[in-house]
C-alpha cells in the first residue's frame, strides 16, 4: 500500500493559488519526512468551488484497492461545505483510504498504526491516571462560569499539592517578581491557564517519584527538567508567542516518557541508559530499538490518555522535531532551543550555537546574542540548584 496527498487552493490569482500550493506540499513533504512516511505522490488541483472536485473524485475512483492514506494539509482542502467533505469522509472511510490531516497530528490514532497503537497500549496499561483532584481541578477550569473561589477551595484541601504549587510558583526557577502566599492568590495573579499547568506539573512530579528503580538517575533527569522548563520561559520572552498558554509547565514534562520508560520498562530501557549518544536521532533509535517505540511516542499517548493540554502534547510529542507540529511550531522549536542550551550546560560542553538547525532559530527570529544571554544566566542558575528530589516536598 501506499500513501498519497491531495492539495487544493480556492484562488482565483493565479500567482496566490500557485504559493498556497507550495506551502501545503512543503508542509506535507515536512510532516512526511519528519515521521518517515514514505509519499508516493501528491496530486494538485484549484477550484472556485466547494462542491466539485474532479481530481480528488478521480483519487477515489483510481486508488480503491491500491492506496491506504491520503495527507491533506487541512479539511479545507477538501471543501468548505460540511455537506460536501462529510460525503467525501465516508466514501474515503467506505473504499478504506485513511485521511490525515495535519491539523490534527498529535493525537496517537492519527500518528501510529494500529499495531504499535495496540503495542503502546500494552507498554502503559499500568500507568496511573492523574489524581482525581487534577482531574476536578481541569474541570473546573474549563467551565467558564466556575470562579476563582471554586478552583481554590477543591486545590486548597490537599495540602501537599498546595505546598508544592506554591513552592514551584515562588521560586527563582519560575521567575515571578513577588511572593504569593495563597492559591487564591495565586490564581488571580496567575490566571486560570498558569495554575493548570502548575498543578499538572507539581502531581505528575510526585507521581513519579523514585521507586524501587536506583540505576535511574532521578536527580539529573528532574534537574535537566527544570532547567529545560526555566529557559523556555526565559527564551519565550525574547520571542513573541501568540499563545496564553504556560510553556514553562509544559516544558517541565517535555522529557516525561524517559521517566515512564525507566518505571515500567527498565528491563528494556537499562540498556538506553548505558550509554552516552552525540545527537538525538541516535538515543531515539536506540529507544525504538530496545524498547519498540521513542520516549515521545509513549508520552504522547500518556498525555493524551490524560487528557492534558494540547500544548503540552505537541511539545512532549515534538520537542525533537518542531516543524512537524501544525498548531505550536514556535513554542515547540522554543523547547528544543532550552534542550539544547541545557544538555550543553549539563555535559559541561561549550556552547555552539552553529549546532542549533538554522530553520529551528528563524521559526523563533530570534538572535544569537539573546540566546547567549540565556545560556549565560542558565549556567548560574545550574550552579545553585540543590536537591531537585526535594523541591516539589
């Protein structure tokens, strides 16, 4: 079988529809290589309307039998009318051509066979949920007519989770001027969006805390976390982010699948660990080689099991790769950026920004020098992290 895509533009200009065009195939042939799919063709069309599309009916006509996906760039593509593109979604589904749109790209079942679906299913079926005071706490803030009263009563009756958010929320690692003493308080200056993260990042924390395991070095890898966490923030000032979302909280758990690996598949992940990689192609392969799939792979699929923020998916699943996310390029080639300046501080290397992929630093336009000042602030504040197993006690 193979996979093909189908782009399409609606503009009359003939110079619009050609560069609208280009982008979708760029886009496709991105995604493509960034998940290795092999693309055996891209077919091309301009239509001034919804309803009538000879070529993508032609698709349907000639690839039944011969055809397994098509990659479009956005429904869109297909049409605008519901009518239309809900008929064209069943004749696909009917003849047994999947469509993936890369609008839609970091949820599992649009990432992975069904057969490494099943295998990750089978790799996680031990993994807690999240605890059922997070699960109340993203409740009630997704409900808009909840208050601020609301969300700190429910945070307010566990007192270790209280502690902790307040401990992460006044510290020089999350970098708020003035120390907030209470979660009412700390809602209203933070706002509803901050908090959630907080408190996703302050439980899953506790919730993989050590165990058992002794070989795995905790220490370092929360470290790296909070560091990775620190200059995200630090780099998002420099840059305009189009987003209310918090990217400290989701880069702190960028990393979240080598901590699930090491607690429910360390028979397999032992032999990861033992050894030191130059580039991040190298650990993910050795990832999939022993343990059958990469830490992103198996986060993405914990994180969507958990309901978390789409940001949060997109950078635990993209953090490697950023140009293959569609909807948080920017906020995910940020995370890449504070991996990169953090493992250098970490393997007491010298920073070589030559070393940061140039397409990566103009998703950001942000220049050498900034990212120079953050590294250089970062090495200091490496130098006064203490006992990470502590910090969320």
């Amino acid at each position: 079988m193979k996979t093909i895509a189908y782009t399409c533009s609606y503009e009359l200009n003939e110079k619009t529809a050609t560069e609208e065009i280009s982008k979708q195939v760029a886009d496709i042939k991105n995604f493509c290589k960034a998940h290795q799919i092999e693309l055996s063709y891209i077919y091309t069309e301009t239509s001034s309307r919804d309803d009538f599309k000879p070529v993508l009916l032609n698709i349907m006509s000639e690839s039944f039998g011969n055809t397994d996906r098509l990659i479009i760039a956005n429904y869109d593509v297909i049409s605008k009318n519901k009518d239309f593109l809900d008929w064209i979604k069943d004749e696909f589904n009917r003849i047994k051509i999947e469509i993936i749109s890369l609008e839609k790209t970091s949820k599992p079942q649009e990432l992975f066979s069904d057969k490494k679906l099943s295998y990750m299913t089978e790799k996680i079926k031990n993994i807690p949920s999240l605890p059922e005071i997070i699960t109340k706490s993203i409740e009630i803030m997704q409900d808009k007519n909840a208050s601020v009263a609301d969300l700190s009563k429910i945070i307010s009756n566990d007192i270790g989770l209280t502690a902790r958010v307040l401990k992460l929320v006044n510290s020089a690692y999350y970098g708020f001027p003035k120390q907030i003493s209470t979660i009412h308080q700390a809602i209203i200056i933070l706002g509803f969006t901050t908090v959630k993260g907080v408190i996703l990042s302050a439980s899953i924390f506790k919730m993989f805390s050590p165990k058992g395991n002794k070989t795995f070095d905790y220490k370092n890898f929360w470290k790296h976390s909070l560091l990775t966490a620190t200059a995200s923030r630090m780099l998002s000032k420099k840059t305009v982010l189009n987003t209310n979302e918090d990217i400290f909280s989701a880069a702190f758990l960028h990393d979240i699948g080598k901590i699930i690996f090491a607690q429910y598949d360390w028979e397999n992940y032992s032999n990861v660990c033992s050894q030191e990689y130059e580039t991040d192609k190298e650990l993910l392969q050795k990832e999939e080689q022993e343990c059958g799939l990469n830490h992103c792979e198996i986060a993405n699929m914990v994180a969507y099991s958990w309901n978390l923020p789409e940001i949060f998916c997109d950078i635990i699943t993209y953090h490697h790769n950023p140009n293959a996310s569609e909807r948080y390029k920017k906020e995910c080639s940020i995370v890449y950026v504070a991996n990169c300046l953090v493992s250098t501080i970490m393997s007491n290397k010298n920073l070589n920004i030559d070393n940061i992929p140039l397409d990566i630093l103009e998703n950001l336009n942000i220049s050498g020098d900034n990212i120079i000042d953050v590294y250089n602030e970062l090495v200091d504040i490496a130098k006064n992290i203490n006992d990470i197993n502590n910090f969320f006690e």
